[in-house]
C-alpha cells in the first residue's frame, strides 16, 4: 500500500509567543477538483500572522499553519484546471482570512486564487507582494478610486502595506505624503513619496492638509483624526477593521467617507500588480529572510516593529 509524500509545514497547538511555532511533518495535500497544488519556494509573513498566533482573531482554534502569501511552483493540476500546467510559476494569496497554511512546503489552493509569478522577480521578490499589494490596490483604486494628481496620505509608509502603497499611488499619478520615524524617510524618498513626516516629531493631522485618500495602517484615533485631514469629499479607507461608530459618524458630519476593509483574494488585481512589477513601478523591499526552520525567529524579528519592508519564508 503507497503513502502519500510528506512535507514539512509550520503549526503550533495553543495561542502564545513565536515559540509556539513548530516544523512538523505532515501528509502533503492532494489538488482536488478546480484546484493546484503549488510547491511553494517562498511565503511573506504578515502582522496579521502575529495576531493570529498570538491571540485568536477570525481563524479557527490551533493547531493551525498560518500564511497566506505564496510564491512557487505549480507541481501537480486538479480536474478541470486549464489555466495552469506542472512547473508553471505562480504567486497568489490564499483567501483571507480563513485560507491560511502557506508556511508549509506545498499547499493545495483553488487555481483561481493565483496568477503567472512577474518574470522581473525571484520568488522571494514575489513571495513578499500579494497580502500588502492586494491590501494596498484594494484600498487605493477599488475603495478610494485614486486618480492622477491626487494628494494621498499613507500611514506606517515603511511598513508592509505602506512601502508598496506608496509604489502604487506614484504610479497611478498621486502626489504621496507618508508618515513614518525619521529614520526612515531616506527609504520613503527612494520609494518616491514626495513628503515624509515624521510621527515622533511632528501632528500628522496639523501637517497633512487637503487630502484626497488616506490609507490608515494603523486604526484607532489615528483612524479618528485622519478625517481631519481630508478636504471635502475625501476619503479615509482603513485596513483596521474594528472600532467604534464614531468613525463614520464623525466622517459624515465632516462631509468625507470613511471605510473599513480586509483583504480579499483577487486574481485579476493581482494580474495588475504582476504588471506593475514587471514594468519596474513596484518593488518589495525584503527586510529578512529565515528559511522555515527558523520562522520562529522569524516572528520574533517583525514583532519588534523595526524593519522596514517584508519579511519572507523561504523553503527551498
């Protein structure tokens, strides 16, 4: 009797610190019906990966494999999938938030979730893109309908999201105000953000004036006060999905919109990043790369807050 092949994934049995984390191995998945079983070279690591290892947020109860970043290669078809054949390289995002177990060394995905890897990138380059290119093109173009010449604020702009939303709203024609500590304002002019302000220092809602779109990374009363911001008609559009009424309430009152949002899995978006990329207009910045065996570590580093850019799983 055969046995299916194993594979290595990251689990852990009960909510904590990065030392919960596990490398176990595991029956490798099988691609069902419409789906692809992706081996995967590398994964991004999230804020939203600390949330949910450390405290249950939206996912089922441990053990689980978190990730939902994934850049590898197509290893075996599902029946019915056309679109995609075995060595094929690919990068997608599993569904949020309920698709997690992208630290593992393959996963098996609905085919529709991924789109052809940019041939400009390697698949770490790749790995680091979908969740913060997603979040961040979600919120600027699909919510926020960013036109060229539009002021834009974004906060944490070093940050995952940020970094890349900033790329993207340069290349749609905005003028960029980011805010981030001075030390990393240099990485901000690079990214090409026309202003840099520094929260330590300076009131972002004294400074940033006549606004069009604000992504807000980080919620609460910086949510509250990036109204503030706005000229009339303007937008906030916040990736912090919980809070109180008063956001919108107080947006209303102010004559500007306000929304809350998650990342959803979009192929076709993510098709249009994958140009973006190619074109030269959006680059992650990697600020570390652990293989899997050291995610621990690797979870460790992104909770001190520090690095600017992505921190990427490598495994192979």
């Amino acid at each position: 009797m055969s046995t299916s092949p194993m594979m290595r994934t990251s689990t852990q049995r009960t909510l904590g610190g990065p030392e919960v984390l596990e490398i176990v191995e595991v029956q490798r998945p099988e691609p069902r019906t419409n789906e692809v079983l992706v081996r995967v070279h590398a994964a991004g690591l999230n804020p939203t990966d600390f949330k949910h290892r450390a405290a249950k947020r939206f996912i089922e109860d441990p053990p689980f494999t978190l990730g939902w970043d994934v850049s590898g290669v197509v290893e075996k078809v599902g029946i019915g999938v056309a679109r995609f054949a075995p060595g094929d390289e690919v990068f997608g995002m599993l569904p949020y938030p309920f698709g997690h177990g992208s630290h593992a060394e393959f996963v098996a995905a609905p085919a529709r979730l991924f789109t052809k890897k940019p041939t400009s990138v390697d698949h770490v380059q790749a790995g680091a893109l979908p969740l913060v290119s997603l979040t961040a093109w979600q919120a600027l173009v699909e919510n926020a309908n960013l036109q060229p010449g539009q002021r834009v604020l974004v906060h944490a702009a070093a940050g995952g999201v940020g970094h890349i939303a900033v790329q993207i709203a340069k290349a749609r024609g905005a003028y960029v105000i980011g805010t981030a500590s001075a030390g990393k304002h240099e990485f901000l002019r690079e990214l090409g953000a026309d202003e840099a302000i520094d929260y330590h220092a300076e009131d972002f809602a004294e400074v940033a004036k006549d606004i069009d779109v604000v992504l807000d990374t980080i919620g609460g009363e910086t949510q509250m006060r990036s109204l503030r911001t706005l000229r009339p008609g303007g937008i906030v559009v916040s990736i912090v999905p919980m809070g109180s009424d008063d956001f919108y309430r107080e947006a209303e009152a102010l004559g500007v919109r306000a929304v809350r949002m998650l990342v959803d899995a979009s192929r076709s978006q993510l098709a249009s990043i994958a140009e973006l990329v190619d074109a030269g207009s959006v680059r992650a910045r990697i600020a570390a790369t652990f293989p899997l065996a050291e995610i621990a570590a690797a979870h460790a580093l992104g909770e001190t807050g520090r690095t600017a850019g992505k921190i990427v799983i490598t495994m192979v």
